[in-house]
C-alpha cells in the first residue's frame, strides 16, 4: 500500500522510496533494499507499476503506477478486514494517502478506526473491571497487570480522541 501510495503521486525510482518509508517506519524497523526491489519486481510482473523512461544517470529505474495499480492500491487502502492484529499501524500508514481519497471514503476509514479504538477501549475496560472484582481481597499481586491495563486504555482513549478531532474536522 505505501509503494503503490508514492507511485500514485509521481512515478519515483526505488531509492526514493526506501528513504521515504524508513523515515515513515524507523528507527527500528527498516525497510532495505533487499525487501524492496523484490517487491518493485512483483509489482512490475502484476502490471501494478511499470518503468517510466530509461534509468537516470546512477542508473536507478524510475517507475509509475498503471491504472490496474491504481485500482488496487484503492482496494488495498480501502480494505478494513485484513490484518486486524496489525490494524492500528496500517490506519496511520493510510492516514499518508488522504489526500487521494474521496470525501466519502476518508470518512469511511476515520468512522471505521473510531469504532476499532472504541472497541479496544471497551474491551480492556471490562476486562479490567473483571480483574479487579476478582481482586479485591488480594495484597496488590497483580497492581503491574492493572496499571499497563490502564495505560492500554488511556493509549487507546488518546488515539481515539485524536481521530474523532479528525473526523470532525473534515465533516461529512
């Protein structure tokens, strides 16, 4: 998604986005060019991307995005049910590409991820309420358990408030 998200812009040559996408992801998590050439070389036998002109002068291939690329980069960017586990950090990975969507779909994913944080956010809250019930005659053997619980429900409330703000922001 975020390959296809650059090329949707301007066609670009691999180094360009490699150095986007690790100052997107870093500082531990790197995104090398053994990762990502394969990856341009998928994309290129998918007819996702497809060269744009002859290589420049450090001979680095510039590619752009066809129109069957564009198609399923707005699939790919649409789609809320995959990764679930990883969702979180997918969303903020979207929130880079607003800009190339519509009205109707920015608010489509705002109202989704709304619901994602809501979710989490009242899971861990009656699962905590649960916990401590079960507690309340014990000597504090769990007060570590308790407080990341916490800190989890204040993590997702923070997400949470600064989507919503978003979302009104752009209306709809």
């Amino acid at each position: 998604m975020i390959v296809l998200g650059f090329f949707m812009r301007y066609p670009m040559h691999g180094y360009r986005i490699s150095k986007i996408v690790n100052d997107i992801v870093g500082p531990y998590t790197k995104f090398s060019s053994g990762r990502l050439y394969p990856l341009l070389a998928k994309l290129e036998q998918q007819a996702f991307i497809t060269p744009a002109g002859a290589p420049n002068e450090d001979r680095q291939r510039m590619f752009q995005i066809t129109e069957s690329g564009q198609k399923h980069f707005f699939d790919v960017i649409m789609d809320t049910t995959s990764n679930q586990g990883e969702y979180q950090k997918l969303f903020w990975y979207k929130i880079i590409f607003f800009d190339l969507l519509t009205q109707e779909q920015r608010t489509y994913l705002l109202d989704h991820y709304i619901n994602y944080c809501q979710t989490h956010v009242f899971y861990i809250q009656s699962e905590l309420d649960d916990l401590q019930q079960r507690l309340q005659n014990s000597d504090g053997q769990l007060s570590s358990v308790i407080t990341v619980m916490n800190r989890n429900i204040n993590f997702w409330k923070s997400d949470l408030e600064y989507v919503q703000n978003i979302r009104n922001q752009i209306g709809g």
